[in-house]
C-alpha cells in the first residue's frame, strides 16, 4: 500500500503522545506529558505515568484526530509502541491500541521504539519525506539507549554496531544535572547552563576512546564502537567537591558546558568513524539528546567534514512522541509486513533488531 494514514500511539515513558502520518507526511503530532509529576522525585515514576497515560490518552488522540482531520475509520492501521520502556506505561498504550483496532477493524502494528525514534527522521511536515538512502546508519541516543546502527531496511534490518556499555548519553545528563541542582530533566536544563560556560574550563575523560579498548581499523578493539558515561558524572561530581571543599562557588555554567562538550565529542567523534569503517555514507540522528543544540552543531559539522549526509529531525521530533511511531508503522504497511496479533504483550527489554513484534 502507497502512503498509508497510520495513528500511532507511544506510552514507554513519561509522554502520551499520538501521531498520524500519510506515507513520510506529518499531519497530526498531539504529545501530554506527566514530566511535571516526576520532577520533585528527581526521575520517572513509573505507576506515576502509566495512571497518567490513563488520563491524558482519550484527549490526546482526540486532538490528534481533529488536528489531523481524519476519523478512526478513515485510518488504514494503528501502530502502537510495543517495547522497550516501562511495563505499566507500555501495557497502557498497548491495551488502548488494541482497543481501537478492534473497534474499528483495523490492522495492529506493535513496533519497537527506538527504530521509531529512527524512522521519523524521514517524516516531514508539508511534503512527502525522502526514501531512505542506501548504506544508512543511525546515531540513537535517548534516556535509556546510545546505539550506532546500520540501517539496511527500517521494516527488516536493523544492526547493532555499537552501544554504551553502561550509562545512555541521556541518563548522564539527567545524573549530572541533578548533582549540579539542575533539576529535572536534565537534558534541556544542561543544554541552557552550557551556553553560559566555558566547554574547554574542564577536560573531563573520553570514556573507551584508549588503544586498549579501540584497537585500530585493521584490528578493532572490544570497544572501537562502545561509548561509556558512567566515569564522567562522577568526574564532574570530584571537580564540584573542590570547589565546595575549598567554600568556593560552584561554576555550574562552565562544569555543565565542559560535560556536555565530553559527551558531544565523544559521542561524534566515534558515530562518524564507525560510519567510516562501515562504509555508511548517510547517517540519520535519532532520540531525545538529539534535541541538544551542542550534538546537533558538532555532529553537523564532523559529517560534513567526512562527506557523510547527516539527517536530523526537527526537536519536537526528538523526544518521545507518536509521530515517530506512525511513521515507523507506516513503513511497515508500505512494505507490506503482517500485522501484530491482539495478543501481543509488552517487552519492555525489547532488542532494537526486532522491528516488529
Ligand atoms: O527519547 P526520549 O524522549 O525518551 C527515551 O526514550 O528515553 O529521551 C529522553 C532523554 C532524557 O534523558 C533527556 O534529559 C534527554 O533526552 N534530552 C536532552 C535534551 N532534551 C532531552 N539531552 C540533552 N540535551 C537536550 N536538549
Ligand atoms: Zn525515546
């Protein structure tokens, strides 16, 4: 089928968001956050937001339906977000996705997340989006995911080249921000004190970026294509105690500023070489840290220096909503894969090479 009009429904985390596509083209993107109830404990509650999802899902889709101006019976699937993320929040979405294309007779497509979170870097806003490139790779950085990837096909092919082997970049900015008395989430928040700091005060660590743990081209080691964060935050955390040690100030602006280049470096610098090794000549950015203003410039600029066509989706794009997952969905109707089953469960571990549940 050419341009299916997809809903498609996303509950992992703390957004209830739902989007409608025709093919590659937005039409309706509706997302209500419970953010504001996680914020006094420092992170996402997760019975907090499966009862808020509760809430906020008939009125978001009725949004999403008058923005779009389509009915339920006009759609041709409904894609629902099927895993990885928190089991109550997921099991919300699913059961109302499965509701609906009951109701109306509709095939049901539960999709993975964080392909999703891929797929919607074609999407655009007032035309048709492009076809995806040949020898695509994907940078996916999000609260609980960093992962480089090779994109053979975004309904079939999918394969890990690398990921975090403990932090995901978004979770370094939550902690970090929190030991700074950001706040919550810590993503937005660092990105604003940064612009006021100095990103060379402080030379935190590169985390796996030794010829130990890369090898070389010839040789690669363990972790050429492995980032780690865990050993920044509690750098920053050391650089902070000496200035409290000494009854000093806390350069918030500048420790913030010097995190985020750390992170921005590293994260850059090894998506555009294992694009290189890999022969990968487009790359797609996905996730929420792909809102950050600092990511977006660097990686921009270490592409075009390589002669790699960067392609990344608008910020409102970046964190969770279901725009992404219809577009996803959508891509899967196009290449005619079979619907998901009404049985299907949540998988809240659910690997990012199973596209479709
Ligand atoms: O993709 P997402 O909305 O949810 C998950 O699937 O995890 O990503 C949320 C993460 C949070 O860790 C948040 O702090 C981070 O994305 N984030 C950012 C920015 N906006 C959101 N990180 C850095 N800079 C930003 N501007
Ligand atoms: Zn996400």
């Amino acid at each position: 089928m050419n341009e299916p009009l997809v809903l498609g429904i996303e509950t992992s985390c703390d957004e209830t968001g739902i989007g409608i596509v025709r093919g590659t083209r937005l039409l309706a993107n509706e997302v209500a956050s419970s953010m504001n109830e996680h914020v006094r404990f420092g992170g996402v509650i997760p019975e907090i937001a499966a009862r808020a999802h509760v809430e906020a899902f008939t009125p978001t889709l009725r949004k999403a339906l008058d923005t779009a101006g389509v009915e339920l019976r006009d759609v041709d699937a409904i894609a629902v977000t099927a895993g990885p993320g928190l089991a109550g929040a997921l099991m919300v979405g699913i059961s109302a996705a499965k509701g609906l294309a009951l109701a109306a007779g509709k095939p049901l497509y539960g999709v993975n997340h964080l392909v999703a979170h891929v797929a919607v870097a074609l999407v655009e806003d007032d035309a048709a989006g492009s076809p995806l490139a040949p020898n695509t790779a994907a940078l996916l950085v999000s609260g609980g995911h960093t992962e480089i990837l090779r994109i053979g096909s975004l309904t079939h092919d999918v394969e890990l080249i690398g990921s975090t082997i403990d932090d995901a970049a978004g979770e370094a900015y939550d902690k970090t921000a929190r030991l700074l008395g950001l706040g919550y989430p810590g993503g937005p928040a660092i990105d604003a004190a940064a612009r006021h700091g100095d990103p060379h005060a402080f030379r935190f660590p590169r985390g796996l970026t030794m010829p130990k743990f890369e090898g070389t081209a010839q040789s690669p080691g363990k972790h050429r294509h492995n980032w780690s964060f865990s050993g920044l935050k509690t750098a920053v955390a050391r650089a902070a105690e000496q200035f409290e040690a000494q009854g000093l100030a806390v350069p918030v602006a500048d420790l913030a500023a010097s995190f985020q280049e750390a992170v921005v470096d590293v994260l850059t610098a090894k998506a555009v070489r294992a694009c290189r090794e890999h022969g990968l000549t487009s790359l797609l950015l996905g996730g929420g840290v792909a809102a950050n203003s600092r990511l977006r410039e660097l990686l921009a600029q270490r592409c075009a220096d390589a002669g790699i066509e960067l392609t990344v989706p608008p910020i409102p794009l970046c964190t969770d909503n279901g725009a992404m997952v219809a577009a996803l969905g959508a891509q899967l109707v196009s290449a005619g894969a079979q619907a998901s089953s009404l049985e299907i469960a949540a998988d809240s571990s659910l690997p990012v090479e199973q596209i479709l549940r």
